[in-house]
C-alpha cells in the first residue's frame, strides 16, 4: 500500500473524526450501551454472589467477562456498518466512489473507525467494571489482547455482510447494522459453555469465531489456562469469514456498478 | 484527433434486459481544452452518460476512455485527474467546508493541502465560510464549495450536472463567468449537462443532444441553430425534443 493510498485511507477516516469532534453526544452515545450493558450485569452478578456466596462469584466473573468481550463483536460490527450509513446518509457516497478511493481503501477505512468506535465505547465499560465490581478484564492477561483481536475480525466480517446486504437492498437494510450481532448471541456462548447447546445447534457455535473466544475466556478465568486450541480456531474462523466476506462485498460493490445502484443509494 | 479528454464508443446502458436502453449508441470524442454540452430531456440519459464517464455505472456495451485511460480497466488512474459536481449530491452537512475540502484533498491526494484550500477559497470566495458547516450555506454558497471540491485537485476534466441548477440569475451568471475564466486560464476540458438552453449557448464550444438514450443531434450552438433555423437553443431543443426533424423547421 503507498502513500496516496494510505492518505485515501486518513481522509475517510478524518472525515468521521470531524463529525465526531462537532458532535458530542455522538462520542457520548458511543459509550453509553457498553457502560448501561456493564452496569447492569454488573448489579445482577452482586446480587447473585450475595445469595450464593464465593460459589457465584466465579461465575460473576464470566458473565462480566463475557459482556465486556461480546461488546467488542457488536462495537466493531456498528462501528465499521454505522461509518458506511454515515456516508448514505450525507448523500456523499456519490463523490466519494468517484474519487480516486479504491472499495478496498474504504474497507480499510471503515475498520479504522472501528477500531477508534471500540476503544471508545467499550474501554470506559472495562474501567468502570474494575472501579465498581473490583473486576479486571486483564486479569486474564495478554491473551485478553488477542481475544480483543478475534472478536474485533469477527465483528468486520459480519459487517462487510452487513454493508453487502445495503449495497444490495438500499435503505431496506440498514436496520440490520444495529440488529444482526444480537442474533448471533445464543451461539456464540457468550455466556454459557458450548456444551449447554442442544448437540445439532453446537457445530452451528462452533463455526462462528466468538464461541471459540469465550470457551477460551472461561478456561482463563475459570482455569488459568489458555486454551491454545480455542483461539487458533477463532482466528482461523475469522480469517475464513472475513475472506468470504470481502469477497461478497466486492461482488456486491460491481453489482451495484452494474445496476446503477450507487446512483440512487440511500432514497 | 489526438489523445481526446473523452472518447466515447457505442457506449450503451440497460438498467435490465427488459428495459429499453438509457443510452443507446453513444458515440463521441471530446477534444482536450474543450467545453461541451450534454443537452436533453428528462430521461434522455444525461445523468446516465455521465454516471458511466465516471465510472459510477458499467455500460452494458461500448467502451469509454478518459484522458487515455480505459475505464473498464483503469478507472482510478483516470478518476485522479478528473473530478465532478452536481447540485444533487451533496457533502457531509456536519463538516465545516474547510473540513470537506481537507477530506477530499486527501481523497485526491493533493500536495500542500491547506495552501491549496486557502487559494481555492479565495477564488471562490469562500474565506468567510471556511468554518461554517457545509448544510448551513445558502444554495449560492453550496454550488461555490462543490465547485471547490470539485478543483481541489486540479482537474483536466471537469464533469459538472446542471452546475447552476436552483441558483439565482445573478449567482448563475458568476458561476457561468468564474467557470469560462477557469477553463480559459487551465486549459481544462469541461462536459456540461445542463437544461438552461442560455448557460449551455454561452459556455459550450460544442453539444451533444440527447434523446431516449440516442445521439440525435450535434455541433457547435452557431451551427444547430443555423441547421434548425432557430433564433435560440431552447427551440432547437423543443424541436428536438417534439420530433421536428431540421428539414420540417419552417
């Protein structure tokens, strides 16, 4: 990638940084689901140690755990999918697939604004579990990083699937970028085993990156281990989404040349 | 001709194999330097030709080459050195005009940024609203900042739709004016789809009209109204468009 690319690259994301800077509560809406999710697991799981002692107070910590993670997927899928509707929105799409920027430059863009959207939204959800429920996400240690990672790739895949199904539908799909994480809650375990997963919806869990995420994120936490095998697998999951997946944006994206949809996307 | 800002072959577009065709045999060579004119009714294909110029949209047929590029296969090359504008897209209301010129002087990739925004604002006398939010500017002062964001890089190709569409007569007629300065001073070749018959008379060298997605007509503004024997280029388009051939013209 050379220079020009990568200034194509800051100019997009520049340009949802300026709207970020005039718009405070945008960066405060940014913040506000992660902080309400953690808040409220975060009196739930007191309550139940309170009932059941030291007993629930490991479990407490998985479901912390699992909530803080499972933010990340959803943040990272909204950042990347809510960045591309910012530009419908604005009618702007037009000016900017006649510049100069390539689609996959825009891909690139579009998860730099992720990223910035999940330091954002969920790094103040981390603080502020540790500052009222004593509980520390990196506890677990560095491979909370690479957890971090996986469920982030995961979250730009099912974006890129999301920002397929706009090109391809219009407007018609938007709802999706807010909805369709939530779907895939019950299989990835976020905070339950795999095991509790009726047998024919298991291998359904297991091809999805997240479950391997949070089996791992429990064998550190309940355990102290890593599991080595859960975490290759996810990366390995998400590697082959995301290559599926840019590929379905790529075909969607010369369809939409075809079809003369990037003229009239968004009315 | 040599090296065209434009070429144009067969270029034909169908939105689906049943509909009757946007374009239809669009054929054309633009000279470097020069200003032509896109003229034609609604759905005569217009914004389709254009959309197609730009690589927005692929031709069902034809082929298309901008400033010696080939669009099918290097679009981008071509799009570096071309920019565009029309009243109907528009730029992210939020940002500041200096913060949408900066986004698209890094999209184009444009040396020593801030200098050119400053020039280019006081060309187009935007200085004043440089911080004000882009979707809070009268439609005078929208046009003068997509014509910014439409020169920030410099372009040898200028594609404009109805570049004056909505504005006042006097706010039209000094963009019509900065525009023939421009292109006079850079030698920038520029393709204008307009349907004000005055704007196109005073700054085309050269029309195509269309209509139903066809050629049916072109030349200089002298000669088709020598040839339909008119004495403005609105008749020669209601001729044009009623289907009065230049023969039947008494």
């Amino acid at each position: 990638m050379n220079r020009a690319a990568l200034r194509r690259i800051w100019g997009m994301i520049y340009r949802h940084l300026a709207l970020y800077r005039r718009s405070w509560p945008r960066v405060l809406e940014l913040m506000y689901w992660p902080v309400l999710q953690m808040v409220v697991w975060g009196f739930t799981t007191t309550y139940l140690i309170g009932l059941q002692g030291n007993s629930a107070a490991l479990a407490a910590g998985t479901l912390l755990g699992g909530v803080l993670l499972w933010e990340v997927a959803l943040r990272s899928q909204m950042g990347f999918s809510i960045s591309f509707l910012e530009e419908i929105w604005s009618r702007n799409l037009g000016h900017v697939f006649v510049s100069p920027l390539r689609p996959r430059e825009l891909v690139a863009a579009l998860m730099g604004m992720s990223i910035i959207r999940v330091l954002v939204g969920v790094l103040p959800a981390v603080l502020l579990a540790w500052l009222l429920y004593a509980f520390g996400l990196f506890a677990m240690g560095p491979v909370v990083v690479a957890f971090f990672a996986a469920l982030l790739l995961m979250g730009w895949a099912v974006a890129l699937g999301v920002t397929s199904l706009i090109l391809r539908h219009g407007a018609g799909a938007e709802a999706l970028a807010w909805s369709i994480l939530f779907g895939l809650t019950p299989f990835s375990a976020v905070f339950y085993p795999v095991a509790v997963l009726p047998g024919w919806l298991q291998p359904v869990a297991l091809a999805l990156p997240s479950a391997h995420v949070f089996e791992g994120m429990r064998a550190a936490l309940l355990d102290g281990t890593i599991a080595w095998g859960h975490l290759g697998a996810a990366f390995a999951l998400d590697a082959a989404w995301l290559a599926l997946m840019a590929w379905v944006f790529m075909a969607q994206f010369e369809r939409a040349r075809i079809r003369g949809a990037l003229l009239s996307i968004g009315e | 001709m040599e090296n065209p800002a434009i070429h144009a072959e067969a270029l034909s577009k169908r939105y689906t194999p049943e509909a009757a065709p946007a374009v239809d045999g669009l054929s054309f060579r633009m000279p470097r330097g020069a200003t032509w004119g896109l003229l034609g009714g609604n759905g005569a294909g217009k914004t389709t030709t254009i959309a197609m110029l730009l690589g927005l949209l692929v031709p069902s047929g034809g082929r298309i080459t901008v400033l010696g590029h080939d669009m099918a296969r290097d679009r981008f090359a071509a799009l570096a050195r071309m920019n565009f504008s029309s009243p109907y897209i528009a730029l992210p209301a939020r940002l500041s005009v200096a913060e949408n010129l900066r986004v698209y002087a890094h999209l184009y990739d444009v040396p020593q940024a801030g200098r050119r925004i400053a020039e280019l604002a006081a060309q187009l006398q935007l200085t004043e609203l440089l911080d004000r939010p882009a979707g809070q500017l009268s439609a005078g002062q929208k046009t003068r900042v997509a014509l910014a964001k439409a020169l920030v890089n410099r372009p040898e190709l200028l594609l404009l739709d109805e570049p004056t569409a909505s504005l006042d007569p006097d706010t039209g007629d000094w963009v019509r004016s900065w525009l023939e300065r421009y292109r006079a001073e850079t030698g920038c070749s520029i393709l204008l789809a307009s349907h004000n018959m005055a704007e196109v008379e005073r700054l085309c060298g050269h029309v195509l009209m269309l209509k139903q997605g066809r050629l049916v007509d072109a030349g200089s503004p002298a000669a088709l109204l020598g040839k339909y024997g008119r004495g403005d280029l609105e008749q020669v388009f209601l001729d044009i468009a009623r289907g009065r051939a230049a023969e039947a013209v008494p």
